[in-house]
C-alpha cells in the first residue's frame, strides 16, 4: 500500500490542468461562434441560399444544390467561391 503522500500507482497527475480555458473563455468562444453563424446565415439568406446547423457540420442549399461543410470556415470560404460579398 502507498504512503499518504504517494501517488498511486497509474494515477493521473493534475498538474497538466493548468493550461485549460476558464469557463469564462469557454462562453465566450462560444458566443463569438453563435455570432460568426448567425452573421453567415444572413449573408447566405441575402443571396437566397439557406444555411443549417448539423451534428456534423453545416449545409448550405439554394434549389436543390447542397454543400456539406466541416465548420465556419468551410461556409466562409463556399459562400466567397459562390460570390456572395460580405455586405
């Protein structure tokens, strides 16, 4: 048996949790993604395309086209190959 101070043998060492993001960057992260899609979703609506959220990632569609993307930047960059601006 291990003395009181030891640790035990395979245990996790808490020291590698220091570098992990407060909860306070943690919503703001995620509030600057709500803002980022919902920025997206407009200037895709402007040009007559729709813009969803999925599990795994994002569709875009206008009359039966569809396009899945990975993540915002994927829909960025569809919406600027299409030549919808960012006004």
């Amino acid at each position: 048996m291990a003395a009181a101070n030891e640790k035990a043998p395979r245990a996790c060492d808490s020291q590698g949790f220091g570098n992990q993001p407060t909860s306070a960057e943690i919503i703001a992260d995620a509030e600057a993604q709500r803002n980022r899609f919902a920025t997206l979703t407009a200037r895709a609506s402007k040009a007559g395309h729709r813009l969803q959220r999925l599990g795994s990632g994002y569709i875009l569609s206008k009359w039966g086209w569809v396009k899945h993307c990975c993540d915002l930047d994927g829909v960025e960059s569809a919406l600027r190959q299409m030549g919808v601006n960012r006004e």
